[in-house]
C-alpha cells in the first residue's frame, strides 16, 4: 500500500504540506509563488520538489478543485 500511496503522490512529505496548505486556503487557491512563500522555498523550488516527485502545482490544484466539486 506505501508504494502505491507514493506512486500515486500521496507519501510524499513535501507533496502533503502543499496539499495540506491548498486544502486549508481561505478564497481562492493561492498563486504558486504565495504557496511557496509560505513553505519557505522558492517558487522555483517548490515546482522542482514537486516535479521530482512526479507532479506539478497545478495537478494538485486540479486534484483538489475536483474533490471539492465533487463534494
């Protein structure tokens, strides 16, 4: 199961504390850049981390705004 949660992007560390600050953003998704900030990285990295791991930013916004339309 552990393999298939990080294939899929779910056991990453850093993956979870985007998707975790995406879920608990107020309004509107934030720009990558203000995401970054807030992680403490770069822009630039914060889009390297999450290619390294197989996604991108806007795959884990997508990913959300879907969950929650579905909701």
């Amino acid at each position: 199961c552990e393999q298939e949660l990080a294939a899929a992007g779910y056991g990453s560390s850093f993956v979870l504390q985007v998707r975790k600050e995406l879920r608990y953003a107020k309004g509107a998704m934030p720009a990558v850049e203000s995401l970054a900030k807030t992680l403490g990285v770069s822009s630039r990295t914060l889009k390297r981390k999450l290619l390294a791991e197989g996604t991108s930013y806007r795959d884990l916004v997508d990913e959300l705004l879907s969950e929650q339309a579905l909701a």
